[in-house]
C-alpha cells in the first residue's frame, strides 16, 4: 500500500547492467532520499541520492549508476514525514553473453476512470525482472474525476491524470504494487497527448494544434505539455535527439532505447508518434475502390512512421544484436504491426506500408532470427506471423518475426466495442449480433466457433483471406510462411479480445524457449466499481492464452519464401467482396456461414441457433440486409 508521503508509490526504471533511474512524487514539500542497497534489511548501502521537492505534483527522481550486473538490489525512499518510507526492489540485467532466462510483463492502455485496475492485481506476485508500460498510460482526452474535462490542455491538467491512475481507489494501488516489486520501461502512445495525433506533421494538418506557430506537431504546446507530464512520471532516462539530416528530431525527446538482458534477449523501446507523419483518410470498408485507393498511398516512400533516425536505430540496433548472438529481439512497438484487416489501419503500421516493408525486408534479407515485435493500442491479444510486400498488391513474402499484442489494463476491450460499432454502423447483422451475445467469453483451441473469440477472428480472418493476408494465429499460415515459427499452443486462443488484462513473457535459461502467458478479467464500466467495489476488485487474472515458441537456433529453414496471389487474384476477391457486401440479404444462414468461416467452421454452429436463448423464434432462414465485415 503506497504511504500518505507516497499517495502514488515509488519505481524504477530504464534498469541495465551498471545503472537504474529511481522515482517518487512526495505529496509533501522538502527533501526526498533514496538509499540503494543489495540486502533488503539496508545494513549495505551503496548508494544514496537527494532531492529537494519544492512542488508536490513534480515527482523526484535519480539516476543511479555504478551496479553490478545481474544484480537485485533494494531502494528506500524516504521524505519529511518521519517513519513514513517506501521500499522497492529491482534486478540490473545479466553480463552481455550469459543465458540466464528473461521473465518480464507487457501491458498499455488505461483509463483513470476504470480504477483500481485489477487486470495487474496478481502481477507483482509474478517474480518479473521488468514491466513495459506499452502507452496510453493515461487518456488526456477522456474524461475522468481527476480531469473531468474532455481534454487536457496544461501541463497540470496532464499530472493530475497521471497521479489518478497512479493513486489509490477502494483501498487499492494495483500499479504501486507492481512498480515497487520490479524495474519499468515506459513509452508513450497517443493518448499521452490526444487521439491518433502525428508528431511529424504540421501543425495545420491538424486542427486540435493548427493554432501552432510551430513547425511540427512534436513542437506544439499541447504535445509539449503532454510529454513532459509524462517524462515526470515515469522513471525513465531523460535524453534528446542531437540536430541532424531530419528536422523533426532536433532537440526533441529521445524515448527510443536498446537494452541487453545477457545472451537471452535485447529489448527495442519505439516511440510510434512524436515523429510519424499524418495519416491516411480511413478506409470505407465497404467500398473496394476506396479500399485499393488505402492500399496504393499506403506505399508512399515518402511517408514515415518511426521517423529516418529511429528507423536507422533500430535496424542497426537488431543487426547488432543478431551479431552478438543474443537469443530473442523483442521490438516494443505501441502500435501493431501485423496485417490486421482493414479497421483502423490507417493509424498502425498497415498505413505506412513502404516503411513497414523496408523494416521485415531488413529483417528478413539480414537473417535476424527470432523478432518479436510487441505491440498495443487494440485493446485485445492477437497473435500472427508476419508478411510483407514490395509493392502494393503484391505477393506477400513471409518473414520468420511474429507479433503479439497485448492489454488493455483498462479500456473498452477490442471484441465488444467493434460488435457494437459495427452494428451500429451496419456492418454486421443484427441476427449475428445476437448469436455473437449468447456465445460464451471462454476462448479455447480449435477451430469450432464456440467462443465470442472465435466469432470475431472469423470475421477478421474473411477480410484478411480477401486481402491475401495471412490469418490470425501462429498455426493458420499462408502456405509460403508454414513451418517458419515453431509455436504450441497450449490453451485459449491466439485471439483474446474480450478481457482487461496483461502479457507474461518468460525465457528458459536452457533451451531458451520462449513462454507467453496472456491474462485477462472480466471488462466493467466506470460505473461498476462504485456500484459493487467488491465483484470489481475480486476478480483474479486467469489464462486467456498461452503458448510457447521455440527460437531458430540457426538451422536449415524448412520452408522456402513462394509467395503467391496478386493483383489480379486481388481485384477478383475485391469484387466478390463487393458483390458480397450487396447481396447479403439475399443469402442464408448457411451461405452467410460460407462466407464468414468456411463450412467447417461457421455452419455447424449457425444451424444450431436456436438453441441460443433470444435466438429462438426466428423462423426465417434469410437476413433482411446488412454488411458484415467489420470496419
């Protein structure tokens, strides 16, 4: 439980082999120490710092150095009430070379006005060597009781946001539990500063900065004012872009880092927003001409996500990495990467499609085994192996990287909130809707939908087969990317979209398998804890997925890279899924089944409707219009 002094705990972070950057935010004026020592009972001291705190909304923070590899060590920090200190503990990472396993937890995106959090109540018991907070650590431009406005402007009004999430509600400090039993990496999304904005651009192109007289959007007050609440709270290092060729850099934030955990793994901390250029119009899912106009600018050389110096970063990084022989690249990206149907794509990497090409293709032609790149921001697990192309419309070529989303720790659960809109928007019939409400939130393997996960990776899986994606899962490949991962799944889903929850990820120091656990709850409202505090709280993480991969080890692939299908088998599916979109009233069950799953999966359990509770009555085998792929 975080102290009166402490309201919102203590951490670590940016931990590696010699050095840690240790945080507090006293709620009381005057000096703060930190004492850093390598038994728990602080008989050796090591280190100590002081802080002299002259605003209470600005935490303090140190940075210490001179540790010892592969080391726990202990922190206390104490302020000017007496007996009033918090201690915290954190493991510096292993020597460049020695295997000794990788344990650590991935989660973003959380609402202050859904706390306590309970998706990470049982993370801290977890024995973590670190947590990534993945962004949208806050949600500046969502009301919430420490900032009931709908956007926060002032760079008070973003502390205030973070000092909610951070605090304690109904007895409770879920994220002062975890940040004091472990070391944090932290990095930013969008909604530090407000929705899908792009640093990069000008201000004008935007209308919530095109007051700005600055150049770009990362310059402006409200990002500027955002970053910063940010920056002050997190334990994170404070460095900046010297100038250079690209002027979007110069002098800004550098939240770009590259850490060694030993011979088992390197982490890639990405910042997806400061430097991105403005996104693409969205796509009208509906509309295959609108949908080849998306895919055509998507491939614009010109257009950048990461940005020149921190694509260079981190290909130079990966290489790096690769040649010193270590094990598993994890690429922590806020933004997914996988080809992800067509909803929203426009704001992930699918929308900077040139860029993403050039980044797999290095990948792929530097034979950098074994890249997980670790993503957020869709509120869901979705696990898939990834392709790309040369050119739009082209063949996908299949890489042996893979992708894993994670979270939410508290925000509207992908699964729901799409069903929903796109009902709302006609995407998806009403009668399908209703089947949906009445399968179960107990996803399992297998292909039977049977489970809400399985009805909506169905859905996704249909526009991503039009498209020639590959399908969701790490056992349902294009036939060019069979056999590049080797993954067991042991139970759940590679879908999981209908939790609050966060990601384990765990090394074998032997085999160097790697071991990935999702965990989730069951969503609720901003209104549920006040209603009934004790079902919200009470609820325990389970398994919503859980697999293992084990790493290429530098063998002979077993496959080789055919791709197959292009424009032509492209426009052809366009046109099916146009004619598709227009005649869906005309078909039945079973046909809609064909289209959406396959007859071995979606029919069996179509057929069988009526047995689903508000389901019974319906007499007509035919649907009264509507479209069914989601947007």
């Amino acid at each position: 439980m975080s102290t009166l002094t402490f309201p919102n705990g203590i951490s670590a972070g940016d931990v590696t082999q010699s050095g840690a950057v240790l945080w507090a935010r006293s709620s009381v004026a005057g000096p703060v120490e930190f004492a850093v020592s390598t038994t728990p009972d602080f008989s050796v001291i090591v280190d100590t710092a002081e802080v002299n705190v002259g605003d209470p909304a600005i935490p303090a923070k140190v940075l210490i150095g001179d540790l010892t590899p592969g080391t726990t060590y202990y922190y206390r920090v104490s302020g000017p009430v007496p007996d009033d200190a918090e201690i915290g503990r954190f493991e510096t990472s292993v020597q460049e070379g020695v295997q000794a396993g990788l344990h650590f937890g991935v989660s973003g995106d959380w609402r202050g006005d859904l706390l306590p959090f309970p998706a990470i109540a049982t993370a801290d018991e977890r024995g973590l060597d670190f947590f990534v907070k993945h962004g949208d650590t806050i949600y500046a431009d969502f009301p919430s009781p420490a900032g009931p406005a709908a956007q926060a402007v002032t760079v008070e009004e973003f502390r205030a946001k973070h000092a909610e999430v951070y605090g304690t509600t109904l007895g409770v400090n879920t994220w002062g539990d975890l940040q004091r039993s472990t070391a944090i990496l932290a990095t930013i999304d969008d909604h530090e500063v407000t929705d899908d904005f792009a640093g990069g651009a000008q201000p004008s192109t935007d209308v919530r900065f095109a007051g700005s007289a600055a150049q770009f959007i990362n310059d402006a007050p409200l990002y500027e004012n955002g970053l910063a609440a940010f920056l002050d709270y997190n334990a994170i290092r404070d460095q900046s872009y010297n100038a250079g060729a690209d002027p979007r850099f110069d002098g800004e934030h550098q939240l770009y880092r590259y850490d060694i955990h030993g011979a088992d793994a390197a982490t890639f901390m990405l910042d997806t927003r400061s430097f991105r250029d403005a996104s693409l119009a969205q796509i009208n899912p509906t509309d295959p001409a609108d949908i080849t106009r998306f895919l055509a600018q998507s491939f614009d050389p010109n257009r950048t996500l990461l940005g020149s110096a921190q694509l260079e970063d981190l290909k130079h990084d990966l290489a790096d990495a690769e040649a010193r022989g270590i094990t598993w690249k994890f690429v922590m990206l806020p933004e997914p990467i996988q080809n992800l149907a067509i909803g929203d794509a426009q704001d992930r990497y699918e929308g900077y499609a040139a860029e993403r090409t050039d980044l797999l293709r290095f990948i792929d032609q530097n034979s950098i085994d074994n890249v997980v790149f670790v993503s957020a921001d869709v509120h869901g697990t979705f696990v898939n192996n990834l392709t790309y192309q040369e050119t739009p419309f082209g063949p996908q070529i299949p890489v042996s990287a893979f992708e894993i989303t994670t979270g939410p720790v508290a925000a509207d659960a992908f699964g729901p909130d799409v069903v929903t809109g796109a009902v709302a928007a006609g995407f998806l019939p009403q009668i399908l809707a209703d089947f949906y409400d009445h399968l179960p939130n107990q996803p399992d393997p297998g292909g039977a939908i049977d489970d809400k996960d399985d009805f909506i990776k169905a859905v996704l899986n249909t526009q991503d087969s039009v498209l020639g994606y590959d399908r969701l899962g790490l056992d349902d490949n294009l036939p060019q990317a069979g056999g590049l991962i080797d993954a067991t799944l042991i139970q759940g889903d590679y879908v999981a979209v209908h939790n609050y929850g966060w990601t384990e990820f765990e090394i074998d120091s032997l085999s160097q398998q790697l071991h990935v656990t999702a965990w989730g709850v069951e969503p609720y409202t901003a209104e549920d804890p006040a209603a009934d505090p004790g079902r919200v709280i009470s609820q325990a993480p389970r398994v919503v997925s859980e697999f293992t991969v084990n790493p290429d080890m530098g063998g002979p692939d077993e496959t080789e890279n055919e791709p197959g299908g292009g424009f032509t088998s492209l426009l052809g599916d366009l046109i099916d899924w146009n004619e598709t979109i227009e005649n869906l009233g005309e078909q039945s069950l079973s046909e809609l089944a064909k289209r959406v799953g396959g007859d071995d999966v979606f029919a069996p359990i179509l057929q069988n409707l009526t047995t689903h509770g508000s389901l019974q009555g319906f007499s007509s085998p035919f649907l009264g219009g509507g479209e069914f792929l989601i947007g």
